[in-house]
C-alpha cells in the first residue's frame, strides 16, 4: 500500500511538473527573421516614433536587426532597431524595449537608447 502511495505522489508530482514547465521554462525567445512579423515591425517603429516625440529627433525606422520576445499577458519585445537619423549619412542602432497590453491592446515603450 505504501508502494502504491509513492506512486501516486509520483505520478502526480511529475504531472504538476509537465504541466508547469513551460511556464518555468520560459523567458526570452529569440525572434526569427523579426522583420517579417507584423507585430515586431509594428512595436518597432512604435518605439522610434515615442523617442521621436518625446525627445524632439527625427529618426527613420529602416528594420529591425535582432529580435526577443517574452510572450504572457504582457507581451514584451526586446529589440535592436536599424534607424537613421537625418543628419548622419548611415542608420545607427538602437535598442529598445517595448511591452504590448494584449487586453487594453496597446504599445508602450519601456526603454529607448543608442548602441555603442
């Protein structure tokens, strides 16, 4: 009777684990050729709009080099950005962290800077 009652708590403790690993074994995932996903595109040139704005630039969206995504309730984009700002000759990176509220269904940009 003992033998069976391990068995059952082994059973399931490894069907709590099967269940639970995708959660625990997630995180960052990178992102395959980002530029033909609609979604990246569109969270980048979100991101180079805000900086746009809010620090008075003009820089040109030209595509996304390298791609991160951590998917939950709040999808969030961890991205590096091609951008070219009108005074420089050639398109400069940026790297960018964009979250996207699937409820409320909107962009926001968590962070916004210049690669060195």
């Amino acid at each position: 009777m003992a033998l069976k009652s391990c068995h059952i708590i082994i059973l399931a403790f490894l069907s709590l684990a099967a269940v639970a690993a995708p959660i625990s074994a997630g995180g960052w995932r990178r992102i395959d050729k980002p530029n033909s996903i609609l979604e990246v595109v569109h969270a980048a040139k979100f991101a180079v709009e805000n900086y746009n704005e809010s620090q008075h630039k003009f820089l040109d969206f030209v595509s996304v080099v390298k791609g991160e995504e951590l998917p939950g309730a709040v999808t969030q984009y961890r991205l590096i950005i091609a951008a070219k700002d009108g005074e420089e000759a050639a398109a400069g990176n940026y790297r960018a962290v964009v979250s996207y509220m699937w409820e409320e269904k909107r962009l926001q940009v968590v962070s916004f800077q210049k690669t060195t």
